[in-house]
C-alpha cells in the first residue's frame, strides 16, 4: 500500500511539473515585444497574445493605452532584471517593461 501511495504522489509532481512547463513554452510562444506603439498596435490587431513593452508607470498613459486598444497591463515581470528603455506611447524613460494583453 506504501508503494501506491509512492508512485501516486511520484505521478502527480511529475503531471505537475509537466503543465508547469507547457505553461511556460505556451507563454514564450506567445509573447512578443513591442518598441514603439505602431509595432504595439499591429502585434495585437496581427498575432494577440501577450506583449512586453516600455511603459513610463503613468495611470494616464495605461488608461489611453487600454482606451484606444482594449489592452491592459497584465503583469510587471519581478524576474527580471529591470531594463530601462522608453515608454511604447510617449517616449519617456521607463525602468522596466511590463506585460501587456487582450482580455478576451
């Protein structure tokens, strides 16, 4: 009964760990990155899925964002290294990017 009860618990980390990883190749395949908001507009009318781009931390730039394009700020990534860059819409300098995406 011990060894049931093993190979059980042995099978579900192993499912688990198996969805973990389609997880992660699905959201790689589907992530793209945006650099300026033309590119960030024809990535979602194009492809969809998730997009990572500058964004300059403005409540007012991810509410015009989201009003012009129906897209919103998902996540901000805390694995990654803080890369600094300009802002997708007005060109101002952003210490990260953050991911971005179609609620459907």
């Amino acid at each position: 009964l011990d060894e049931i009860a093993d190979h059980v618990m042995r099978l579900l980390q192993q499912i688990q760990q198996d969805l973990y990883l389609r997880a992660l190749d699905f959201r790689e395949a589907n992530t793209r990155t945006a650099k300026n908001y033309g590119e960030f507009k024809e990535i979602l009318e194009q492809e969809g899925g998730f997009i990572r781009a500058h964004w300059n931390g403005s409540r007012e730039v991810e509410d015009q964002i989201k009003n012009e394009t129906k897209a919103t700020i998902r996540c901000i990534p805390l694995n990654d290294q803080p890369e600094a860059g300009k802002c997708i819409l007005t060109g101002e300098p952003s210490k990260q990017e953050v991911i971005f995406a179609i609620a459907y």
